[in-house]
C-alpha cells in the first residue's frame, strides 16, 4: 500500500479505492499495519457494518425504509480516518440521500463498531 504525504489533511494518503488517512504523528508500522487489514477486510465487515447502522435508532429514524441489504449498497466508499483507537469511517458520497455525511466510529481495525453520526 503507497501513502504519500498530504499537506491540506496533515496526513499520510493512501491511493485506490478506499481512501485512508493516518496523521503524520502515528504514522509508523502499527497504524501502516492496521491501515492494510482495514482495506483488506473493509468489503467482509460491509454488513455488519450495515446492521450496526440499522439498529442505530437515529440512522433508522433518518433511514426508516433501509435494509442491511440496502444500506451496503448505497453507502459507497469510506474515507477512513486511522487514530490510536481505532478510526472513524466517513461518507460524503453515499446515496442515502444528498445532504448528509455520515461517520461511523470504530475500534482496532474494523474490530467493532461503537457510534453512528448523520451530520449535514
């Protein structure tokens, strides 16, 4: 996986499809590791993704007519924001709708799944 240094975030960038970004002070093996299992493991954890947000009364009650199904289709590619205790997932070109960005918290690397927010 190639990172290279940008500026604007004050992190190292991945290239490909899911954008991920570790700041400049962790940047070391640790978080260079668990970067690489997040991007290997991103399309296996999708639907237990999906359910988490599901059962999120706030995402259901923004979303009531969505499926795990649904939801894995329509929330596209993350930006994954790497920090010491695990990340955050961010969605600004999902096709829920079109005015919200959605971030969704996580531990390790893709351990688990703790907090849901719909912001826009």
């Amino acid at each position: 996986m190639n990172f290279t240094f940008s500026e604007k975030y004050e992190s190292y960038v991945s290239e490909g499809t899911i954008q991920l970004r570790i700041p400049k002070h962790l940047f070391h093996t640790q978080f260079i590791e668990q970067a690489e299992i997040i991007a290997q493991s991103y399309e296996q954890k999708l639907n237990e993704l999906a359910a988490f947000c599901l059962a999120d009364p706030s995402f259901s009650k923004c979303y009531p007519e969505q499926t795990v199904h649904s939801i894995s289709e329509q929330l596209g590619e993350p930006i994954v924001y790497i920090d010491q205790a695990g990340g955050v997932l961010t969605y600004t070109q999902h096709t829920l709708d079109r005015d919200h960005i959605i971030d969704i918290e996580f531990v390790g690397a893709l351990e688990s799944f703790f907090s849901v927010s719909i912001d826009g």
